[in-house]
C-alpha cells in the first residue's frame, strides 16, 4: 500500500481541540482522502492550521481509518502581535518537519495556500520535492494581497510538476506548458435522501456560502426575495466577518419588513446538521458576483454540495460553470439584479434538468481514474494534454 502526503491548513474533528480552517476547502479535501483510499494510497495530512480556542495546544497526531492528521503546537490567541508570532511559530515547526521528514524528490501533494507558498518554494530547492499543486483559485484574483504574496503565489504555480484544477479555465491560465492535470469540479458523492422536507407547501431556499462582499453571493440571495411572492422562504447560511454578518441581517431585517417572501439567518451548519438541513430545502442558490475576476476561473463547490443532496441549482450564467461536467443540471440567469434571480428562482421549479445522481456518479469514477493516472505519471514523461 502506497502513502501520500497531503499538506493543507486542514481543521480538526476533536471539538475540544480545534484548529481555523475553511470547511468547504476541508470537504472537498475529505472527498480526495476517500478516492486516493479507494485507488490504493494512505494520506498522511500535514496541516499548519493554528488553533482556534484560547488555549495553548500541543502539537498532536490523529489517526481515522489509514489515514493520519498531524497539527503543530500553537500559542494563545490574542492581537495582531500575538498572532504574527504565532504564525512564525507554527510555520518553523511546519518548515522543520518538512525537512526532516519528505524525502529527496518525493511526490507530494500541496492544497495552494499564500500562508505556506514561499515555503514550498524553498522546499524545491532543497529536496527537489515533486509537487501536485491543487489550485482552487487565484487569491490574488479575490482580494489585494501583499507585492511578496503575489510574487510568491505565481512562482508556486509554476514550481508545480503536476496540478489539480477545478476548471479548464483555470488550466489554460496557470499550465501553459501543458504538465499532467485533472480537474474536479467539487465533491460528486451523492448523500442519501434523509426525507426530511419541511411539512409546510412554502418552497424553501438556501443560500450556503461565505458573506463575503468581494464574491457578492449573500446579498444578492438575500434581495431577491424582494421579488418573490410569500409562498417563498429563502434561508441564508454561512459565515464571515463580525461586519459582513450584520450586514447581512441588517438586510434579511429591511427586506422582511417589505417583502411578501420570508428570510431567515439560519446560522452556520455543520455536518449532518448542515446535510438535514440543505435537504429540507428546494432550490440551491449560487448567486456570486459575475464580474468579480476569480469567476473567471474558479469553480462554486457549492453547486455540487446542492445536486449532492437532491436541490436543484440557480446560478449566475458564467463559462466556468455552463462548460462544466454538470451544466446540464443547472438552472441560470443572466443579469446579477434581485428581480432576475427571484425570476430564475420561480422558473427552477418548473424546469426539467438532467438527473443530478448519475451525474455526479460518472464524474466520481472518472476523476478516480483520472487521479490514479496522474500519480502514477512518471516526472521525465512529457504530457501535453489533459486526461
């Protein structure tokens, strides 16, 4: 049996010793573990994520099924001071293990991040590491970042031997010299139906995601029940800034006040809290801002979250969605305004789509092939074209 490792700032499941991550980012690196299971490899994931309680945290090893998660130990949580010398503290910890412990031209698989990519750019260097780059956007294209950050954030795409993409847009942008590549869209396991339909005849929407201003998704979702008649009930779920989410229910509270249409905050869901809660719903909402420049190339997993569990899908009309695996099972709009949502809302529920089941079923036997193929590409191999 072969092992892999995996580096990401990858959270933990113990409650009591948790660490800041994203989970959609840890989701969808959960689906991966799973397939790299299934095709043969154990994953050892290295993660540099600090703790998220107030209290000092060793550094531990946890062991699920054959896999192993290992976090450094991190300082207390405090201000900006507190908080620099904690990042430096984990990362000469994450920096040291990688030095000792990943052997000379190893194949290695690295989540891209701007907290580490300076140094994996040194890691090149010195142990000719041979790195699969998995690339869920450019953050750069998301929010200013430091001259030495985007600097860094491109010499690390080029330093990549091998990538994981979630669109072929983002391959022609960042692989210009064609090295091996797969893409993947999102998690393509389907959840089994819970049955869990709310008891009411209202037609329940959901919009699951960040209240970030920059992608634009939550307000949007959340004014276009201005349009909807009161039959409707569109749920806001996710997380943000202390700012960003009183600012979404500053506008859930104005909107209420106006509309015939109900919405509510529901919170940030976990789990199998989260899974019941997306299958009492109907519709799945994937309203980010269109013009924003990382839609030019990254890809909503979210879409996948809701055919996973039985929703069907609104989004925006952009090409790294409408030439994707799954575009046949998608409802769109055209214009980012709350009256053509809420219309494209209404029309979801009359519109015949493809089943989203054998979808996400094809497309989860062809990335297991697809990623079984790229590891075992050999590094003095030429390959031009995608899988």
């Amino acid at each position: 049996m072969a092992r892999i490792k995996y580096f990401s700032y990858y959270g933990c499941q113990d409650p009591s010793r948790r660490r800041e991550n994203s989970l959609a980012a840890d989701t969808k690196i959960d689906y991966i573990i799973e397939v790299l299971n299934r095709i043969g490899y154990d994953v050892d994931l290295i993660s540099p994520a600090p703790a998220s309680t107030s209290n000092f945290q060793t550094g531990f090893v946890e062991h699920r099924k054959r896999n192993s998660f290992r976090y450094f130990s991190s300082l207390r949580k405090g201000g900006r001071l507190l908080r620099a010398v904690n990042y430096r503290f984990i990362n000469l910890q994450f920096f040291l293990w990688c030095l000792f412990n990943i052997k000379h031209g190893e194949q290695i698989l690295v989540y891209h991040s701007l907290g580490y990519d300076s140094l994996f750019i040194k890691l090149k260097k010195l142990k000719s590491i041979r790195i699969i780059g998995e690339i869920e956007e450019i953050y750069q294209d998301v929010a200013k970042q430091k001259p030495s950050q985007e600097r860094n954030e491109f010499r690390f795409f080029d330093i990549c031997d091998k990538y994981i993409f979630p669109t072929h847009l983002l391959n022609k942008k960042l692989n210009p010299c064609g090295k091996p590549y797969v893409l993947i869209y999102g998690i393509y396991t389907v959840e089994p139906l819970r049955n869990v339909k709310w008891s009411d005849d209202d037609i329940h929407v959901i919009y699951a995601g960040t209240f970030d201003p920059n992608k634009g998704g939550a307000i949007a979702a959340v004014t276009s029940a201005a349009f909807l008649p009161k039959e409707y009930h569109v749920h806001i779920c996710g997380s943000g800034r202390e700012n960003e989410k009183e600012t979404i229910i500053k506008t859930i509270e104005e909107i209420n006040a106006s509309s015939e249409a109900t919405v509510t905050y529901d919170g940030l869901l976990k789990g199998e809290d989260f899974i019941l809660f997306l299958q009492k719903c109907h519709i799945g909402l994937s309203t980010q801002n269109p013009n924003a420049a990382f839609n030019a190339t990254s890809f909503p997993s979210k879409i996948l979250t809701y055919l996973a569990n039985g929703l069907r899908v609104v989004s925006i009309r952009i090409p790294v969605i409408e030439q994707s695996g799954v575009s046949q099972c998608i409802s769109y709009y055209n214009d980012q305004s709350p009256k053509v949502i809420a219309d494209a809302i209404r029309y979801a529920c009359e519109k015949n789509i493809a089943d989203p089941v054998t979808t996400l079923h094809q497309l989860d036997e062809q990335f297991e092939k697809e990623m079984l193929n790229l590891l075992s590409i050999k590094y003095n191999e030429k390959n031009t074209t995608a899988f």
